[in-house]
C-alpha cells in the first residue's frame, strides 16, 4: 500500500447525515425500479460485461487489483470494465449514483463507509445472495454488516501495529515494548538529539482518530462516552509522549505517510503504522526493523485496534447482473484469490486459514495477524453516526496535543460535539 493511498483513504465521506436520509429514501424509493447498472448488457439478460469503481491510485493495488478482477471475471464469463476514482470524489460519486438508480455492480469502498452506502437502499444483500462468510474472522464480517445483513465482504484487512527500528533498540539494550509504561521508557530513552523515540499521526481527521484509537479502546474506551476515564487515560498518555519530547510536536500534521518517512529517515526509534508501509520499508536494506502488537495498558489487556481494508459491494441493477457480480466477489474472497491479494497489497486475508499461512511464512505480519481477531470495525458502536463522532474525537487530540487544553476537558468538549 502506497503512502499516498493510505493518507487518502482514510479521509471522512462528504456526505452529511441529512444527505444520507434523503438519499436513503430515495433509494428505497426506486429500488424496486432499479434494473439497469451503469455498464453494458442492462437489459436484464445475462451480461457480458460489469462495471467496477474503486479509488485506488497507486501501486501496487492499482496494478494488482485490475489483474486478480479479471481472473474472477473470466471465472464467471464476463469481461470488467474499471474505473478508478480519486478518493476525495468516491463516495460523493457512490452517493450520488445510489439516488440516481446507477450504482456500478462492483464497488470496493471503505469499510467505515459501507453503513452509509447501505442505508441508500442501493446494496445488494449478500446475505440474502448467499455468499458465505464461513472461515473469515467474525470483526471483518462484523464491519460490512448494515441492520443485520451484510452488503461488503473484506477480502483482506489491515491494522496497526508498533515499528521499531532493531539497531537503535540493541545499541540501547531494549527490547520492544509491551505496556504503556515500557513504551514510554522506551521512547525517553531512544530520543536523542533529533531523533524521537516515537512516532504516529494525530493530524485532525479520520486518519489521527484511527491512529488513536488502538490506544483508546484497549483503554477500554467507547465511543459513545468520548470523555470517559478510559479515554483522558490514552489521550493522557500521547500527550505526555509529546509534552516530554519522546514525540514530536510535529505529529499533529504528520500523516501516516509522513510517519513513516520519519522512521526510514532515523528520525523516529518506534512509529505506530500499518502493514502497506511493508513493501516500502523492505525496499530500504540499510534499515532494520522489526514489528510487534500495540503495547497495552498493562498485563492482561489485548490490542484492540481498527479494522483499515475495503470491502466489495454489489450495487442493484437485475437479477442477472446481480448474480454475476455476486460470481465474481465469492471468487475474490476465495482463500487463494484473498491470500495473493493480501501479499501483493500489504493486506492481512480475511479467510482465518489463509491469515494464518501468512502469519507463518512472513514473521513481519505475525503482529498484525495476531491483532485481527481483537480487532473491531471504526462502525460497530455507532454505525452512519461513527464519521461525526470521529471528527470531534480527532479534533480533542488536536486541542490536547497542540492547544494546550488538558485531555479531560477536550474530551469533553469532543462529548458535547459529539451530541449536537
């Protein structure tokens, strides 16, 4: 996964709630109508080609995902016709689509995003399709689910886990951190001079609360209670990492992208990132690194970290075309179909089995696999609501590490956002 990809992807839709009720009802509205797709063979006769939307601009996915979608198009007897969206532009587009009857048959959209598409009434239920979710970890069925049925399968995830740099840690004598309070030492220790011990991104958007938000639920925090103890607990903890210096004040404008950059560059012992820095990172031979869980609070709690990764979704058109783009997703799932998928893109599968072959034979996503089955989908607490939520969690981590303001007043006031 490119950095660029990552900083993208993880931007909040544009679509504000009263949109989504509107667009809600029209969808039901015209669902029953719906029946022509966007792409070619709507008549309602078997279709020789299907229409596919995703934003993904960069390599590898770019170059990966057009291959692996014609194997399992000419699997099931019909061509593909792609379209690559900027991300910014992607869910605005869906959005519009959906109200317009003219949703693409495949769409890989963002798994936080999947709610908002599915409450248009635009979705096909893969439940009611048949797809099988049999051997896939239950939190990545768990985040394409709407009211009870699921309308976006995963073919592979990813996470966040902690980064740390193999020589600094011999040369000082460490070893990875585990708790809070040994990631701390940590970071105090590693800093010198320009370089800080730890790295991550609380830049005001999505992309700062899901770099958090490891941090928060292992807490033990909710979003439904942005100022709860659990949560002025985490923030605590990242504001003493940049309040002491094992941080920089910087990381209030890094992305993920930027993260990483600090790390290849020495700038950082540790970071907090996810597995698509792996190809890029690999590339650079003169660094070592080695990747464990998040460090927990203390002993006896798991790493609960966000469920990152897209999910495939089939868009109304007819019963035709439905069941051919259905075809063509349980291909993708497939366990080798989502193992190459997930070793080309960075990605962890979805398929328990598979997830577990990969764990084996690349130590450097044992963490991230062992991480997936605590992990939970950003959706599951407060489903359409969770994007609002976000923004007043991200902008707390703003107010606390940048403004001065304490975490348990930010957190509060992120509280009262929230409600309004």
């Amino acid at each position: 996964m490119s950095r660029l990809l990552r900083t993208s992807r993880l931007f909040r839709p544009a679509a504000r709630p009263g949109t989504l009720a509107a667009l809600a009802a029209a969808g039901a509205l015209t669902l029953a109508a719906c029946g022509t797709g966007s792409g070619a063979g709507g008549s309602g006769g078997a279709p020789d080609t299907l229409t596919e939307i995703d934003y993904y601009d960069a390599a590898p996915q770019n170059t990966q995902l057009p291959q692996i979608l014609d194997e399992c198009a000419a699997r099931t007897g019909v061509k593909i016709k792609h379209q690559q969206v900027p991300r910014a532009q992607f869910m605005p587009k869906l959005l519009q689509q959906a109200s317009a009857r003219s949703l693409p048959d495949l769409a890989l959209i963002d798994n936080p995003d999947l709610q908002q598409l599915a409450a248009t009434g635009g979705l096909v239920s893969l439940s009611r399709a048949g797809l099988s979710t049999e051997g896939l970890y239950p939190s990545i069925v768990q985040a394409g689910q709407y009211q009870g049925q699921t309308y976006g399968i995963a073919p592979g995830v990813n996470g966040l886990a902690l980064y740390y740099n193999t020589d600094l840690f011999t040369q000082a004598g460490l070893k990875p951190p585990t708790t809070w309070d040994e990631l701390t030492a940590d970071a105090r220790k590693l800093t010198r001079g320009s370089r800080y011990g730890v790295a991550f991104s609380a830049v005001g958007t999505e992309e700062g609360t899901f770099q958090f938000e490891p941090f928060f639920w292992t807490a033990g925090a909710s979003l439904k209670a942005l100022d709860s103890p659990q949560a002025v607990q985490a923030l605590t903890l990242w504001k003493d990492l940049v309040g002491s210096g094992s941080a920089s004040k910087s990381v209030v404008t890094w992305t993920q992208a930027d993260v990483n950059d600090q790390f290849m560059a020495g700038n950082a012992a540790m970071m907090v990132n996810g597995p698509w820095q792996l190809p890029t990172l690999n590339a650079d031979k003169k660094l070592h690194f080695g990747v464990v869980p998040i460090p927990i609070p203390g002993p006896g709690a798991k790493p609960v970290t966000p469920l990152g990764g897209e999910v495939w979704t089939v868009g109304h058109s007819n019963a035709a075309r439905e069941a051919k783009a259905v075809a063509v997703v349980k291909c993708l799932l497939g366990h080798d179909e989502s193992a190459t998928w997930s070793k080309d893109a960075g990605y962890i599968p979805s398929n328990q089995r598979a997830a577990a072959q990969l764990a084996a034979s690349d130590p450097q996503l044992a963490a991230f696999v062992q991480e997936v089955g605590t992990a939970k989908a950003r959706t599951t607490e407060l489903g359409t609501d969770y994007p609002k939520v976000s923004q007043a969690l991200a902008d707390a981590i703003q107010a606390a590490l940048a403004g001065g303001t304490s975490p348990e007043k930010a957190l509060s006031q992120a509280q009262s956002a929230a409600r309004n």
